[in-house]
C-alpha cells in the first residue's frame, strides 16, 4: 500500500511470510505496521510485541480463503498500533516504531492468540526488523536484493526510496506474552542462532513475499552487518512467559544471555496485575528472592546485570493500552489483587506514563548510536532517574522495594559511592 503521512510522519502495512531457517519447512505469515519519519531519516526503531487475545478471530481461516479471492488479507484487520499508541513518544525521539502480528504456530486456529513461551515469536519481530532496516518501508524487497542482481525485475532505486533508518539500532519492547517475546529479540542474532540450535528452534531467516511462486531474499546469515537488527535496549510491559514443551519452551535461556549483555534493560510490573506476577509462569518479580521469577534470571543476586526492575502503584495488567479491549480486560477481571483499590483502565493515565516512559527511554541515545555509558549512568539516566520517585507524573505513583528505592537492580553496591 501506498503510506499514509499526516505532518511529519508517515504510516505503512505490509505483508510478508517468514521462513525459520532454509532447511525447515516452517513458515509463518506475518503483518508489519510501521510509523516512520517522512524524510526517511529515523534515528533507530522501537519493535513492538503485542500482548495475547488482541483481535482474536474465530473466522480467520474462512476469511483467508475469501481473501485469497479478493486480494485481501484478514491479518490487515488487526491493529496493535491501536492498542499501543506510543507513535508521540517515537516522534518526540526521531525514532520510527513497529508492530508485528502474526499466525503464530502454536494456536494456528485463533491467528492473534498466543499464551506465551514461545520464542518463534521473538524471532520473528527479529527478523521483521532486520526486514525493515535492510529494505525498508516496502512489499517488493525482491527489486533491490542481490539475489535477483541478474535479473530483469532489478531495481536497487526501489530500495534507496523505501528506507527510512539510518542506523540499525533497536529496541525491543512488548506488553504481556509480548514482553517476554521481545526477551528472545533483544539478545540478538548470534545468541538468538546458538540457543536456538540448543532447543531445536534453529533460526536463519528468509523471507518470501507470498505463497504461490514466491520471490525471496538470501538467509539473513549472509546480510551484511548493518543490515541485521542490533538490540541497544529492552523494555518489558508486565511480560508474561510460560513453559509447555514442545509448543512453548519458554525464555528462559535468553533472560540468562540478557542477564551477560551491557544493555540497558527495564522492566515494569504493577502491584494489581496477577497475569504477569501470579499466572506467569515464571513470574515477572517476586518479593521472595529465594523464588525463581523472569527477573531473577535477568538480574542474578551479585551480578553485573544491567536490568532494573520497577513497581507501578495500582498498576493493572491492561492499563498500559491507549485504547480499551475486551479480551485483554479478562486478565484483569478475575485477579484477586488489590480488591479495595482502583487499578488503571487502558486509555487511563497508565497508558500516558507508558508514552512518557518510552518518550525518556528512547532520550537515552545518542542520534544513531547505542547507549554510550556504563552501567552507573544508565542508572543515573534521565527515564530511571524519573522512575525512581514515589510520583514520576500525575496521579501515577511507584510502589517501594524493600530497601524503600523504587527501582530493583542486581548488585547495588555497584553504584553507591
């Protein structure tokens, strides 16, 4: 499709399959929203995972048929974006930011509904980024790949007009099951690759531009450099991860790569949320340090972790959306948390101090560099910093640890003096 630019952004869809490694007959088709400054000029890309249970279609697989016959695609139909309005924090940041959905594997029948565990889904906004900062905002990839160099289709200038990046930085970010995907993305290609020869999830992505006769790029693993995504942070919205083996094997090995990475590394839990702190499994946060939670493997007692963990007072697992859904709204409603107090709707304030939250995280970089500091200044950074206040903005209030700091990181001796 043709982009849409309202002042000095612009919007795009696009459709594409992704094949796991050449050698597996695995495939999954993917939709691809991206927001991205007009004069193509984006100093790094935020990829976003959404949560389980947004847009949830019984009738996907009829409508898919249908579609096939009217040149349609119900994964058009589904909007993350929506959902995760961020797009002002990007803007504020000369960021571009995305959103992937997909027909993940282990709920084929319900395209969008994915429970957790499963780092397919990580790999895929993997290489979906990497998509975005080799061959930009377009459908037709093919026309400046080298691998159809030779043939008459051949057109680098498609290329060269559709990018929009001028660095191969990333963020990966997500809420929910989207959280833990976005774990997977952001220990990068070369651990991504190692782990997932270990649990038989190999991963050395081509990407195809339909089903029937397709068109296709080399494996990534033969792109240059700059062209695959490089993870400079990771933000985790009430992640939510589970272990059903085969189907989901959960994260677990890569929160134990994180924790070795010098990155920055934020995660945001809410004291009202049962889904990411009591149906997780493990969970997000534990006050108990003898209990094994996400953080825990991210944030090992006496280690030199970078990650930090942050508790939102009255904090819902929904709140953070900017817009209401009814299916992510069943995680909260039978929660047994905080049944005196009044935990945050979506499109409420919570949903205002994750655009802010994102808007301060993405102000830690340089224009098209990494994080430059160590680990004491990512601590003493502008957005944690901000966080590590009883009232950061409005109504929004934190939630004290047990050394009454707001924030929660490994090893805190490490920046006492």
């Amino acid at each position: 499709m043709k982009p849409i630019c309202i002042g000095d952004y612009c919007f795009n869809h696009h459709h594409l399959w992704i094949q796991y490694h050449k050698y597996l007959p695995q495939f999954v088709e993917v939709a691809v929203e991206v927001f991205y400054p007009r004069d193509r000029q984006a100093d790094g890309l935020i990829m976003f995972n959404h949560g389980f249970l947004i847009g949830t279609d019984l009738f996907y697989l009829p409508k898919k048929i249908a579609g096939s016959l009217l040149n349609d695609n119900p994964l058009f139909g589904v909007h993350p974006s929506a959902y995760y309005n961020y797009s002002r924090a990007a803007i504020d940041n000369n960021w571009a930011m995305a959103f992937v959905t997909a027909t993940h594997l282990q709920a084929s029948g319900l395209p969008w509904s994915d429970f957790g565990g499963n780092p397919r889904v990580g790999q895929e906004a993997f290489a979906v980024a990497s998509y975005l900062i080799k061959y930009g905002a377009t459908d037709e990839f093919y026309k400046g790949d080298e691998h159809y160099e030779n043939t008459a289709f051949f057109d680098r200038g498609v290329i060269e007009e559709a990018r929009f990046l001028r660095s191969n930085n990333v963020v990966f970010a997500g809420h929910s099951v989207g959280g833990a995907h976005a774990q997977v993305a952001a220990t990068g290609f070369k651990a991504m690759q190692d782990i997932g020869k270990r649990n038989m999830q190999l991963f050395d992505p081509v990407i195809y531009d339909r089903e029937l006769l397709p068109k296709y790029s080399r494996s990534l693993s033969s792109w240059n450099e700059q062209d695959i995504a490089q993870p400079v942070g990771l933000l985790q919205l009430s992640p939510v991860d589970q272990k059903i083996w085969p189907l989901a094997p959960g994260m677990r090995p890569y929160r134990e790569a994180l924790a070795e990475k010098p990155m920055p590394e934020l995660m945001i839990i809410g004291d009202c949320d049962c889904a990411c702190l009591d149906s997780s499994a493990p969970p997000a946060w534990s006050p108990d340090s003898g209990t094994a939670s996400q953080f825990s493997q991210l944030a090992p007692e006496h280690s030199d972790s970078w990650s930090i963990v942050a508790n939102l007072s009255n904090g819902s697992h929904c709140g953070y959306l900017t817009e209401c859904d009814e299916k992510c709204q069943l995680a909260d409603g039978d929660c047994k948390r905080c049944k005196d107090q009044n935990p945050w709707k979506a499109g409420d304030e919570e949903a205002e101090f994750t655009n802010e939250l994102i808007r301060r995280f993405l102000g830690i970089y340089e224009p098209g560099q990494p994080f430059s500091g160590d680990f004491c200044q990512w601590v003493q950074s502008d957005v944690i910093t901000w966080l590590n206040t009883e009232n950061p903005m409005g109504a929004i209030t934190m939630k004290p640890f047990s050394d009454n700091r707001y924030i929660e990181y490994a090893s805190p001796s490490r920046c006492s003096g």
